[in-house]
C-alpha cells in the first residue's frame, strides 16, 4: 500500500489550544499528589519519595520549553509513572518501568483525535531521528476495540519507526485524568530515567521541530 501523504504540523490554532491547555495542567499541576500513577496496581508513597531529585532535573528543563513546546509545564512535585501500563508490540504487558534508564516521551493518541492524527508523524520523525539507548518515543494508543484502525492508520500514514504500543481499556489515560495530568488527547508527558514525571502538556505539538529537539537533548542531557 502507498503510504498516503503525511499531515502537516500541528496549525497554529491547535499550538493555541496546547498552550491554553498547558496553563491549565500547570495550575493542576502544582497540587498534583504525591502518589505512583499506576493503572492496575496500588501504589505507596516510597515511588514518589524516590523522584524527589527529578524536580531539579525539571527545573532545569523550563528554558527549554519555549516556542513550539511553550505548554509543556514542569512537574512540581516528584511523581512516580513507573506503573502506567500498556501493551506491547506482540501484546505483552508493559509499564513505563520496563523502560528504565531511558528518558521517554510518553504519548497517549487515539484514531479519532484529530490533532493526535496530525502530530504522529513528528512523533515518528522525532524518534527517527533521535530514538537511541537513552531515549525512546512511547506513542500509546488508546483506542477501545481490536487494532485494525491503529495499525491501518500506521500503515497508511507512514509511522515506521515507533513501537506500537496500545491500551485498549483506557486504563493509563483514566489513571492520568483521575490524578490530574489528562484532560484530553493527545496528552504528552516526558519521563525521567528513573520513571519520574519531568514535564508534561495537554494537546499537540511540533514534535520534529529545532525546539522539541533542544528540549529533548536538555532532557537527556546531550
């Protein structure tokens, strides 16, 4: 099958609506509680305990949130996203803990959402090109029923270098809503190493653009 011409970048309205979304996350933000995120499993306090040291990692990350990803908002407290689950390419059960050691942007898109449609191809551009043993893009979709739309929409749209990761019972973006990090789709949030919270946004963004880069190699320290 040909693959059918990529959308473009995300237009300036969308930006617009991610940065309003942003303000909104960065106000949640802030009373965020100190708790694991995990969509299965009860979490302790300990997890969030051990990412105190990520908030200077965030901290220093805010110079880099600027022009194409303005709306990515610092966590303000140490949040643990070890437990968020999803499955894997064969359909194995992941969390982000399998991905420790990597700083990964974790990404929740579904079919239907038409600003997530319009940003995967920079996701995949983004990986493509920086996609390494130190970082991964992590696009989980959510949508609800089998995989043929997703994997249709991968095939048809040319997203040939993420890992298909999905969660069909909307479990991770519940637990992210429930503690108030989701509002809506597509929701992105940038994980340390450790599976701590770094920065997160609401809405999409020009993920293959010179500003997501920079904020990227800030993150992993490159």
């Amino acid at each position: 099958m040909t693959a059918k011409k990529p959308f473009g970048l995300p237009s300036v309205k969308l930006i617009l609506i991610a940065a309003v979304a942003g303000v909104l996350a960065g106000a949640a933000a802030v009373y965020v509680k100190e708790e694991g995120y995990g969509n299965g499993n009860a979490q302790t306090a300990a997890l969030s305990s051990d990412c105190e040291a990520a908030k200077d990692h965030s901290a220093a990350l805010t110079p880099f949130t600027k022009g194409q990803v303005a709306a990515m908002v610092a966590a303000q407290k140490p949040v643990s996203l070890q437990n968020v689950s999803f499955k894997g390419p064969e359909g194995k059960p992941l969390s982000v803990q399998d991905f420790a050691g990597k700083t990964v942007l974790l990404n929740l898109w579904a079919t239907w959402c038409i600003p997530c449609r319009e940003e995967m191809p920079a996701l995949n551009a983004l990986q493509k090109e920086m996609g390494s043993d130190k970082f991964e893009v992590v696009a989980v979709n959510i949508d609800t029923g089998d995989d043929e739309k997703p994997k249709a929409f991968r095939t048809d749209y040319g997203i040939d270098a993420l890992g298909y990761y999905r969660d069909g019972t909307m479990g991770a973006f519940n637990a992210l809503k429930k503690n108030g990090l989701a509002f809506g789709l597509p929701v992105t949030l940038l994980v340390g190493p450790k599976g701590c919270l770094l920065s997160a946004m609401n809405g999409p963004a020009a993920w293959d653009s010179e500003d997501a880069k920079g904020l990227i190699k800030a993150a992993i320290g490159s």
